[in-house]
C-alpha cells in the first residue's frame, strides 16, 4: 500500500503503521521502514527525528530511544495540545494511554490527585500559534502567486482561520492537500511533546510499562 501513495502526506501517520509492520515482520517492511527513515530526517518537521528513531529501534539500526512506550491516540492528544487555551488542558492516563480532556473532569465531577505523578500525565494547551504558522507554511508551498497572495491576505488580523479556510474551499484538491500536511504537523507535534515527557508512542494494543 505505501508503494501506491505519496510518502510527503503521510510519513508520520504511516510510520506508526511501519512500526507494527516491523513487529509483525510483515514481508517489504523493513524495505519501506529503512526509506521511510531516511525521508523523515531528510524533512526534519516536528517529530519526524522521534519517529525515525523509532523505526531504526525496530529495524536493529540505530538505538532504541530511552522513551517509556505509552499507546497514545496522537490526534487526540493534538487537540488538547492545540485547543482553545480558555477551555483547553488535559491529561493523560499513564496506566492506559487514554487522552482525557480537563472539561470532562469537571462536567463529570471527578476528583483526581494532581500529585500522582504514576498515573496521571498533564496536557497544558499550547494554544493556536503553531496552528498558525502551518497555514503560512502551506501557503508557500502553492504553485499559484494568485493563490498565495489570496491567502495571505486571508491570513491576516482576526478570524484568520476562518478566513483561510473559507478561501481555500474554492480549490478542492488544494483543501485535502491542506488537510493532509495539517494532519502531518500536528501529529508530529504531538509526537515531539511526548517525547519531550519521557515517552513513545506505542500500538494501542499495547501496555504501558508499569
């Protein structure tokens, strides 16, 4: 399958899947994984080191990282991560993996030790800026001046976001390229603060390290 697509969309959501590929030994695995290695250092975003190293762990090359394997759903995490910084914040489950929000806490009424350091993890919301900043990274990399300047302008002041996107919807097939590096930046901001934290990303089906 990663033979078929365009490795630049999808090198930190695939390589989770290469990960797993290695472990199985699935056949072409580590044929891809040892490509998919060196796109990551040559691209250098956010994460893309972590998730190299990673690779390189599973292939017998390289070290493997000293990050405790937690099974994180990395979108989930982004979206506390990145969040509204009036409502944002989490947690997270350090026995299981699981991302919880700090508004669930509170609808729910749960009280939680703050000073339980084994089981609880805290998600402090970073806000919009990187966010931002993807928005201006994408709009380099369009081909079209019209496109760009039309963009740029969208970007500026309040609503910005609201603005780009509503631009943007008059280009389809710039909207999923969008979605996709968007998609790809998060994740692997995701992956670095983990990594930041003392901790991999791990198969969901997998156990945290006790």
């Amino acid at each position: 399958m990663l033979s078929r697509v365009e490795p630049a969309d999808c090198l930190q959501f695939a390589g989770d899947g290469l990960v797993i590929a290695l472990g199985r030994q699935a056949p072409g695995a580590r044929e891809q994984a040892q490509d998919w290695v060196g796109r990551l250092r040559e691209r250098g975003w956010d994460g893309d080191d972590e998730l190299a190293d990673q690779i390189e762990a599973r292939l017998g090359s390289g070290a493997a990282p000293m990050l405790r394997p937690l099974p994180v759903d990395l979108e989930e995490l982004s979206s506390v991560l990145e969040g509204d910084p009036a409502n944002g914040g989490g947690r997270i489950d350090l026995r299981t993996g699981e991302v919880w929000p700090d508004f669930v806490f509170e609808n729910l009424e749960i009280d939680i030790d703050e000073k339980d350091d084994d089981h609880w993890l805290a998600v402090r919301c970073e806000g919009s800026r990187a966010g931002y900043r993807d928005m201006q990274r994408f709009v380099d990399t369009l081909p079209d001046p019209e496109q760009r300047d039309r963009l740029d302008r969208a970007l500026r002041g309040r609503g910005a976001f609201r603005r780009f996107k509503d631009v943007l919807a008059g280009w389809p097939d710039d909207v999923t390229r969008w979605h996709s590096f968007s998609d790809e930046r998060q994740r692997g901001r995701a992956r670095a603060w983990l990594a930041d934290h003392g901790y991999a990303v791990a198969p969901r089906s997998a156990r945290p390290t006790p």
